[in-house]
C-alpha cells in the first residue's frame, strides 16, 4: 500500500533537527521508521558504516546545513543535480537525499533478511559526492499545490470514463485502511518546523499517489478490462503520478527553500 520513500523521512526529520526541534534519538527512530535499521556507509572520515545519529553529526560537521529529496524515474531526473554517477546510483533506487549546503548526498540500499513472515528490513545509505546546483524540475510548493488540484480533477474525469475511479470493494478498503491510518496520530504527515502550506501539499501528493496506485493495480475492477482499455487508463495516470512525485518533493524540500535550517552552533 501507499507509503512515503524513506528519503522523505530522511530529508524532513533530519532537517528538523538540523534546526533544533528534534532531538538525534528522536529523528533517527522516525528515520527508521518501521524498518530494523538504518546504517550510513562511505562518509568521510569513516571507515565503515555508522548509525544514523553518528551520521546526521558528520554531516553537520561537513557543512550540510539542510536536506532535500529526489525522486527521480526514467526519464525525469526529479530533484537531482548531478554528477552522473550520483544520478544513475539514485534512479536505480528510485529516491535520494542531497545535502544542502555541502556536496555530499545519501541514497538508500534496501536489504530483506529473515523466513516469511519474519522478514527484517535493513537500509544502508551511501554517501555520494553530489553537485552543488539546482535540482531538475522542482515546483515552488504553490505551482505543485494548483498542479495537485488540476491533476486530481482530470485523474477523475478519465478514470470515471474508464470506469475504475475508486470502483469495487478492494478499491474502497485500501482507500479507506490509508485515511484511517493517515489520519490517526501515530502518523504525522510531516517533521516539526515545516510551514503548513507544505503539510497540505504532501497530504495532497499522498492522496493524489493512492489514486493512481489503486487504480493502477486494479486490473480486472470496473469496465477497463481489455487491452486498448488497460492502455487508456495507463496514460491517464502517468501524468498524475508524475504531478504527485513532484509535489511530494517541493513539500520535503520547502524547508531548505523557504527558511533554510540554521545549524548548530
């Protein structure tokens, strides 16, 4: 189901504490989130790889004084600024995170271990020399927020024709299981600090995300059961799931780019 990329998680609560309104433990556990845990490999100065509060220190101390997100897909390179080597490491996984402020960047290695019903989830995160530029096709959280709207209208005139917009009983529950659990208080859309404008933006993205997501997995629901009609509905989506990617990433980065974190002293 729907969920947020842990460079999200990253780039929000470390840029929290960053700004001193998290504590290292308290940042690091919401980094971790549901996951074992979190290690950062390839830092200077480290020969191994360290825990995530070590790592958030080094980085401080590098000269990072903020964090951004990258969610980048084929063809889109969403908030990456280079080098090449960088760029290709973050596509293949999907996301990164890109220091603001010095050119170091962090991109996630996701390991399964343990029997079914068992299984551990293990992140390293390796640390890449980035390039100190703007990153590609980030919107002002304004822009992302009328696209968000614009997108959303359209996604349902299109699905509704196809007859799968929130169609079936499967649909139904899995947007209802995501508001309850959106919606409860284990489940902050965001790290302290960020302005409430980016908090919308991201609800938004998230909502906006489990659309596309529940439409595009419900192969078999309503009407869109052919060929011609699955391909319908897939270009409907595209560009909405483009749209919500790249709010998701000006909601995380308006912390750097509205009121970048002041560092410790």
């Amino acid at each position: 189901m729907f969920s947020e990329p842990r460079s999200g998680r990253l780039a929000a609560w470390g840029n929290a504490l960053l700004a001193g309104k998290v504590s290292p433990d308290d940042a690091a556990s919401a980094i971790v989130g549901d996951d074992t845990v979190h290690r950062v490999a390839g830092l200077p100065g480290e020969a191994a790889p360290v825990g995530l509060t070590l790592a958030l220190g080094r980085l401080r101390g590098l000269g990072v004084t903020g964090f951004r997100v990258a969610l980048p897909a084929p063809g889109h390179p969403l908030g990456l600024s280079g080098p090449p080597e960088f760029n290709a490491r973050a596509l293949d996984a999907a996301e990164a995170v890109v220091g603001y402020g010095a050119p170091h960047g962090l991109v996630p290695e996701v390991t399964e271990v343990g029997p079914a019903g068992d299984v551990r989830v293990e992140v390293v995160w390796q640390c890449l020399a980035v390039r100190e530029a703007p990153p590609a096709d980030v919107p002002s959280l304004g822009e992302a927020e009328r696209e968000l709207a614009e997108a959303l209208r359209e996604a349902t005139v299109a699905l509704t024709r196809l007859d799968v917009a929130g169609s079936g009983p499967a649909a139904e529950a899995a947007i209802d299981a995501y508001r309850a659990r959106a919606e409860g208080p284990d489940s902050p859309v965001l790290a302290p600090g960020y302005p409430p404008r980016a908090v919308r933006v991201l609800e938004l993205a998230r909502r906006v995300g489990l659309l596309v997501e529940v439409a595009a997995a419900a192969e078999g629901i309503g009407g869109a059961v052919s060929a011609s009609e699955l391909a319908a509905r897939a270009e409907a989506l595209r560009p909405v799931e483009r749209v919500a990617r790249r709010a998701r990433v000006a909601a995380y980065n308006s912390y750097v780019e509205g009121a970048p974190p002041r560092p410790f002293a």
